[in-house]
C-alpha cells in the first residue's frame, strides 16, 4: 500500500520588522483550525530562520480543544505547556537561539478583511496595545462597520430614507400660551 503525503499549507503569518522598538508583540498567526498538532509545524517552520529552533510553545486552553503535550515538527520536538492566567488570544514561543516570541492568535473563522487588519496591527514596532486588546477592537470595529453597512442597507432598500415622515401637530392639543398673547 503506498501512502501519499499531503503538503502541508504555509503559516498564515505577520511579524513585526526587525527594529530596536520592543512591543508586547511580535506579530500574529492566523490558523486554519483549532489542531494545535497540525498547525504548530508549518509555524515553527516558518519561524525558525529568525527565531532559531522553537523548543516550547505556551498557550491558553480556552482556544484550543485539545493541547497536546509534545508536537512533532521538522527535525525536533516542540513541547507544549499551557497556562489559564496567560492571554487567550495570545501564544508564547521559546528559543534558544533568540529567546521569546509573543504572537496574537487569530481565531480560524475570522473574516479576511478582520483578519488582514489585526495581522497588521500586530505587527505595528513598539506597539502598547496587548492580544486581548487587539481582538476587542476588533470586534467593536467589525460591529460598527456592519452597523454601517446596515445603515446603507437601509437607505437603499428605503427609498433613500433612513428617517420617517415629519409628524403634523395633533389637532385639539393645547396651546400654551406665550407672554403678551391676548389669548388667555
């Protein structure tokens, strides 16, 4: 029986330019899914040539159904830790060569638009801002443009109006009477 290997996909990843600015991230990774053992490989891969030889991966299990303890990759090992305290929306790889890499987590669903921005929002040199913020922006951003698209729905489906008729003054209703009217 032969046995056929499937290629495996390149990281969906953005990290930031290689500067003397220190952020609370490195940049972040986009996976295809929530199988730590599939797509740890490709982005240990990936980040071996500027990071060395990934040893240890921490992760928060919230994200990840099932958080093996070891993965196979190229050549090595990785272990893998996880810790309830750390960020859910952000991964810790360690080297020996370079030490430390945080990455923003990007949920596997994301729409592309979303993801395009927080890959580029990660990866912004000096940034203050950390994983959890990042995603809550976002999210609060995707509801505002969705609110907006609403909106346009609206007016194009409406007539080109999103407000109602002006209301005519009740007929009957009591007038108030002004300072210097005869009218009392």
């Amino acid at each position: 029986m032969a046995t056929t290997l499937v290629p495996t996909l390149s990281a969906r990843l953005s990290l930031t330019p290689k500067s003397t600015l220190a952020g609370l991230l490195d940049g972040a990774w986009w996976p295809r899914s929530r199988d730590l053992a599939t797509e740890l490989p490709p982005l240990v891969d990936a980040l071996e040539e500027r990071y060395g030889r990934t040893t240890r991966v921490m992760v928060n299990p919230a994200r990840w159904p099932v958080v093996p303890h070891k993965v196979a990759v190229t050549g090595h090992t990785v272990h893998v830790g996880w810790f309830t305290e750390q960020d859910a929306d952000k991964m810790i790889l360690l080297s020996y060569a370079v030490g430390r890499c945080d990455l923003l987590v990007i949920p596997p669903g994301t729409e592309p638009a979303a993801a395009a921005r927080l890959m580029t929002a990660a990866a912004v040199p000096g940034s203050v801002l950390a994983a959890g913020v990042l995603m809550s922006d976002e999210a609060a951003t995707g509801r505002r443009a969705r609110d907006a698209r609403s909106d346009e729905d609206t007016w194009e489906t409406d007539g080109g109006s999103t407000l109602p008729p002006p209301q005519h003054p009740i007929v009957g209703a009591r007038m108030i009477p002004l300072p210097g009217n005869p009218w009392r």
